[in-house]
C-alpha cells in the first residue's frame, strides 16, 4: 500500500477504481476506510462474493470479459460494466436490467492496440454500435474503456492513448458531453501517460497492492 499516496496524488480529476480481483475481503477493507468507493473484478462469482460481505455504499464495477451467461447473476451487485463489446451482450444487459428496473451504465470496449489478445470492437464501427445501444433504454452508455499495447516503449503507448483521446472526443462532439463522460484508460503501468491524454478513469491493481 506504499504507492497510494503517490498514486492519489498523480491523479487529478480522474476516477480510480481499485483493481481488486484476487484480493482478500480485508485487502479490500483497508482502501474502502481510507475512503475509497470504487472497486473492479473481472470475474462473475468473485464480484457477486464479495458485492455480499462488504459495504453497500461500494461501486462495483465489471472490467473484464462478460460472459452472456453471468449477466444475470451480476447485475443485482454491479453499478458498472466497462467492457461491453458485443449487441449480443448490449440486448442480455437490458433484458435483465428492465426485471430490476435498473439502468446499467456500460462503457464500450475498443482495441485501440489491435492486439490479437484484447478484446475490443473496432473505431468504424463505434458510431454505429453506439447507436444501436440507444434503443434499448435500460443500458446507458457513458463512454468508452481501452487498454494499452502489452509493451514498455512509452511511446507506444502515448500514440495508442493519443488515439484513444481523439476518438473520445470525437464521439463527444457527436453525441454530447452529456452521454460520452467517462474514457476509462490507464493502469498500474501506464496511468500517468493515460491521465496525460484524457483519460477520466484509471483502473490500477498491482501497484496499489504491491
């Protein structure tokens, strides 16, 4: 926990979510006294297991692969989901949400790497997804989510978070600041050079828990 202070400090109006899959219920209590709120796990049980034994005033938020099958399990305890990639996923979220009569907030997932191993749909089609997302009303689209190339070269990583920036503002002036808030990017290694293009939300794990 040596590099929270540090961390708290680099980050200027961007949301941190505390990356804590893997991580016991009393790691996860020592963040949420020191005030934090917003807590992400990327698997379906883990999530719902510990939504159960901690507070409820968290802000759980799903950040990896969403299989079709854990929607229903998760949204009675999730208030995010950041890794929307499919209509196929879009149209299961809203389906569930309406029978809790709900409105699940989702950022989309893009592959601004175009790295085989991340998920992610491609910038052409994002208008359109976006678009197709408006119709159904129990799902609300807040922004986008990216990951940066599996590398140490910076700048590498600036140019994808360069792009990242551009296309977020894009979709900005297309549908207004008011829908596209959140460009959630940037994790243990790479946040200050995501929070340097824009990023509004960073996702940081290991260096909080090191």
């Amino acid at each position: 926990m040596s590099n929270y202070s540090k961390i708290r400090q680099d980050l200027t109006n961007q949301k941190l979510i505390v990356v804590s899959k893997k991580r016991s219920i009393e790691q996860i209590q020592q963040y949420y006294l020191m005030g934090e709120r917003c807590f992400g796990e990327n698997r379906a049980e883990e999530l719902i297991d510990k939504a159960k034994q901690l507070p409820q005033d968290i802000e759980w938020h799903f950040i990896g692969h969403l299989q079709r099958n854990k929607v229903k399990m998760i949204l009675p305890y999730v208030s995010y989901i950041q890794s929307v990639e499919s209509i196929e996923l879009v149209k299961i979220i809203d389906k569930e949400a309406q029978k809790l009569d709900k409105v699940i907030p989702i950022l989309i997932q893009f592959n601004f790497a175009q790295e085989d191993t991340k998920s992610g749909i491609d910038k052409e089609e994002a208008i359109t997804f976006i678009n197709q997302c408006l119709t159904y009303p129990n799902v609300k689209v807040q922004g986008i989510m990216c990951m940066g190339p599996h590398t140490e070269n910076t700048e590498e990583i600036l140019a994808v978070f360069k792009e990242a920036q551009t296309y977020f503002n894009m979709l900005q002036e297309k549908f207004g600041h008011d829908m596209i808030k959140e460009c959630s990017m940037g994790m243990s290694d790479d946040y200050l050079i995501a929070c340097q293009c824009g990023s509004t939300m960073v996702r940081i794990g290991s260096k909080l828990f090191e």
